[in-house]
C-alpha cells in the first residue's frame, strides 16, 4: 500500500487539472479512469477494495506480493508523473505541475502533427502516380468505424462485381459468364479474414482514414479505365493505350499496397501474441496482388468482353 505520511499527499495531473489523494493507487484509479486504462482501472480498483476491506497488516503483507501487471503508461500520460508532496507544498508543486504537462501536451501534440504530415505526404505520393495534377489535401477523418479499421479494404471483396454490374446495365448478356465471372477470386478464408479478423479497434491512438481517400481514388480511376475497355464492343477494338492504362493503375496500386490501411495494419500486428501476423499479412497481401495482376486484371476485362455480352434476337 503506497499511502503518504501525515504530512504529504499524493498528486498526479488529468493534463493540468491536478489530482490528490492520501492513497497512492486512489490517485492512480482517477487516472486511469480519465486515460482508459481498462487493465489498470481493474488492477488498482482490486488494491483500493483489499485497503479498505483487510485489516493493516494482513494488507501489508499482500501488497508485497508483485500484481499482476498492467500496460505501461504512455509517454505523456499522468500517471507517469505522480509525487508524493508535503502539504505545505502543494499549491507550489500544483504550478510548477502544471507546467510540466502542459509541455508535455505541446510535445504530443507536436509529435500527433508530425505523423499527421507524414501520412498526408505519402497519400499524395501514392495518388500522383496515377494523377500528377492531384495536389488534394488530406481531410482528417476523426471518426473511427464501430466495427474497427481493417487492415485490408472491404471493398476489395466488391470491386469487380459493381464494375460487372456498371458493364451489364440495360444490356442483353450471358448470365451464366456473368455468375462465372462477378466478384473475388480470393479464397474463402482469406476473404473472411478481410472481413472479419484482420480489423482492429483503435482506442485514444492516433488514427487519420488516409486509406479511404487513397483508396478511393484508385478505383475510382481503375473503374473508368476498366469500363473504357469495355466500351470498345469487342476485343479487337481496345486501344494499346487503353490496355496500359488498366495495367499502370493496377502496378501502382500493387506497388504502393493502397488497398492496406497501413496504421491499422501496424496496430494489427503490434497486437499479435502469437507472432504469426505479419506473414499471414504478408500471404494475404499477395493473394490480393495476384488477383488484381492475373485474375481480376486487363484479362479479366477482356474476358468479359468476349464472353458476357449476348446479341439480341
């Protein structure tokens, strides 16, 4: 039991708003509480209940035992910073305190803005290769999805059956090539694991969706390219230009992996216990790059264009 002396408290900061308590761990819950730490609110409301409820002694000598550990503090977090001060010095050490954290929060804040900048400069980098002329700016999207960030984009699993359904519209056509022919060709386990196990929830870190944006341009521009092929009637007539611009979308999309979320891929593996992550990514990533390359690329397109459409009668 970490108590202070009748004449010193304990005193930690929720950024500059100052926290104090005669118990240690009492202070340690308040923050905890403030900064989400679920492990840590549990470990010291466990300590507080056993203060209160043991008598003195048989507390004492429980509290000696190692409990069982919580994540450690983040960087800036208060619960770093908390002193055990004399009374008399409270009101001085609440003012130099206070200071201190809110460096620390400039710091952070810094820091934030940093990587902020970094993943604006590396989406517009990713969109250039296909757009020279885009000088968009990143919007920040502070909102984080209910079912989690995935490390893949959904909309893989999507893609090609909306560019079929875009094609098909107020067309006679082969339903039986359309069924064979709509959707993914990734196998089963990996699209569940897309769907369902390779998202992750981000709590107070860090998180900007430069991925939609990315994303979002690419197919947007690979859905034109791919429908311009299309277009031409029959095989014969697509263009060598139309043919390269299908596969340049396509290599820069592959090169650049614009279809992983690269913040919620890092928090993904940081979670792994089993160290086996980062080479089912690692698989999956070049399923999808096969996919794109050889099974839902420019022969795809011209696939469908020989196979699909049906003459009226």
């Amino acid at each position: 039991m970490a108590s202070s002396g009748s004449d010193s408290v304990w005193i930690g900061f929720m950024d500059i708003v100052p926290v104090i308590g005669t118990l240690r761990e009492s202070v340690e819950l308040v923050l905890a509480l403030y900064e989400g730490n679920e492990a840590l609110v549990k470990e010291k409301e466990k300590a507080i209940e056993n203060i209160v409820k043991e008598p003195l002694l048989k507390q004492a000598k429980k509290m000696s035992a190692p409990l069982k550990s919580a994540p450690a503090a983040e960087e800036f977090s208060g619960l770093r910073n908390i002193r055990e001060v004399r009374k008399d010095m409270i009101i001085e050490y609440m003012m130099k305190g206070s200071k201190r954290e809110q460096k620390a929060q400039a710091a952070q804040q810094k820091a934030r803005q940093k990587k902020v900048d970094d993943i604006k400069k590396k989406m517009l980098v990713k969109i250039q290769a296909i757009d020279r002329n885009c000088n968009e700016v990143l919007i920040e999207e502070v909102g984080k999805s209910k079912r989690g960030e995935h490390v893949f984009n959904n909309n893989i699993l999507k893609f090609h059956s909306k560019v079929l359904k875009d094609f098909i519209e107020n067309k006679i056509y082969n339903e039986q090539a359309v069924a064979t022919l709509t959707g993914h060709t990734l196998p089963p386990n990996t699209a569940e694991d897309i769907q369902r196990h390779m998202v992750v929830h981000f709590e107070d870190e860090l998180y900007v969706n430069a991925n939609a944006v990315t994303y979002g341009r690419y197919c947007a521009a690979l859905r034109d390219a791919m429908l311009r092929v299309l277009s031409r009637t029959d095989q014969e007539r697509v263009t060598q230009n139309d043919r390269q611009q299908v596969n340049h979308i396509i290599n820069n999309m592959n090169n650049h992996q614009v279809y992983v979320d690269e913040l919620a891929k890092e928090e993904w593996i940081r979670q792994d216990r089993r160290g086996a992550r980062q080479a089912r990514f690692e698989e999956v990533r070049l399923q999808v790059v096969n996919m794109y390359e050889n099974d839902r690329g420019l022969e795809w397109c011209l696939r469908v264009l020989r196979e699909v459409p049906r003459a009226a009668v």
